[in-house]
C-alpha cells in the first residue's frame, strides 16, 4: 500500500515516512440554512396525525419540531408550525376522542 500523501509504499495505518494517517473517513456536512426543512415536515406530519391519534403525543412532538425549526434558522415558519401544531392538538383533544 502507499501513502496518499507522499508516496512511500507504507504497512500501518500510519505512513512512518509523513506520520499521514490512512484510515479513510468520509465527512458529511449539512448546511445550517437547510436543516430546518426537515424539523418543519415533522412538525406538520405531527400536527396532522394529533388531529386523530393521541394528540398530546404527537401535538407535543409537533410542537418541539416547530420548535427546532426556529432554533435552526428559521424562526418565523418555526414558531407557524408551533402555532399549528398547539391547534392540532386542541382540536383532537376537543372533537376526536374516542
């Protein structure tokens, strides 16, 4: 096997000729200004399934996904899908138990 980095055929997982490690690792990066996409859909599918099953569950999570949203960048659909989420889970509490 040889280094990456110099060149020289090396044995180890490290290169005795640099000191370059050659284990691979893969980085995985996420812009901050697209992860409160994902936390918006998760506050809505929740919200929608308070309306008809356990509401102060899936509400609560709903609310806390609104509440990540805000939290990642995106404050004023954060705090909507907050909003949504409370009135999802008092309009099940209210009009679908069963």
């Amino acid at each position: 096997m040889f280094c990456r980095h110099c060149g020289q055929a090396v044995s180890a997982e490290v290169c005795s000729h640099c000191g370059e490690s050659l284990k691979k690792t893969m980085h995985v990066t996420v812009e901050k200004g697209t992860r409160y996409v994902t936390w918006v859909w998760l506050a809505g599918v929740f919200s929608v399934l308070a309306l008809f099953w356990w509401p102060v569950v899936f509400g609560g999570i709903g609310i806390y996904s609104g509440f990540r949203a805000m939290e990642e960048g995106n404050e004023k659909a954060g705090k909507l899908m907050m909003v949504i989420a409370t009135a999802c889970l008092l309009t099940g509490l209210l009009f679908f138990r069963a």
